[in-house]
C-alpha cells in the first residue's frame, strides 16, 4: 500500500477516535439498544450527553441505509431527526454501522425513545417503507 495513503488513513483514524473520546468525556450517558423482532440479531449501544448522539450498531442489515429518531409515542406519535440532517449512517457488509451528530440541546426529558429504522429502499427520506430495527428508552436527566 502506499506509504502516503497509510499515513492518511492512520491519521483518520486517530482523529475518529480522539472525536469519540471527547464526546463520551463531556458526560454522555451509555444506552443499550434493543433489538426489534424485524432485526432480532442486532445489537447496539448509543452514548448521548447535551451536546453530541454517538451509535454503534451490530447484526443489521450489510450494505444498508439507516436513520436514527428521538420519538414520542404520547399524547400522540411524533419525531425528530436524531442530531443532524440527513440522521443517516450506512452498515458495511458485515451488518456494522455507526452514527455521530452534534445535538442542539440533551433529549433527556423531551423524547421517550431513540429509534434506529432500517430503509429498505435506501432512501433516507422514505418513511413509508421504513423497519424499525433498535431502540431505547430515554429516561428523564
């Protein structure tokens, strides 16, 4: 491999990671995501604090596009996109994904639950079709 296109990916990487650390430092709060019965072998885990949502997904679908949603179920249903437009991430062919925004303000004691939807049609923006695949509740902070 060439020595610069090493040098570039090694130094990604590093800056990937010094990003996740920061995020998790400022006080995020570590959430299971549990699987639905459409992705019954998926797992994931979500770090969310006042300012930044960062998830790690396993066992979804490989090469597929996913959006992650704070949602309320009551007095009716209704949702936000999950930090920034477009809230999407897409797995690799192993089924693995990952997802980091900024967030405007903490969901904690705004939204009941986080939701990770699976969009068969690989269209982010296609709510009819979409599968839920993990979710958690978000308990007030």
């Amino acid at each position: 491999m060439n020595k610069r296109i090493l040098t570039a990916i090694v130094f990604t990487l590093v800056v990937v990671g010094l990003y996740a650390m920061s995020w998790a430092a400022d006080g995020g709060e570590k959430i299971v995501l549990m699987a639905t019965k459409e992705h019954p072998g998926a797992t994931g885990t979500a770090i969310i604090s006042a300012q930044n949502i960062s998830i790690e997904a396993n066992g979804l679908k490989p090469n597929s596009v996913y959006t992650a949603w704070f949602v309320n179920m009551k007095p009716k249903k209704h949702e936000a996109g999950a930090g920034q437009p477009p809230y999407m991430f897409k797995t690799d062919s192993s089924g693995k994904g990952s997802y980091s925004s900024h967030l405007d303000k903490s969901p904690f004691g705004e939204w009941e639950m986080l939701m990770i939807v699976l969009h068969p049609t690989g269209d982010p923006a296609d709510m009819k079709n979409m599968v839920g695949a993990l979710s958690a509740n978000l308990k007030a902070k």
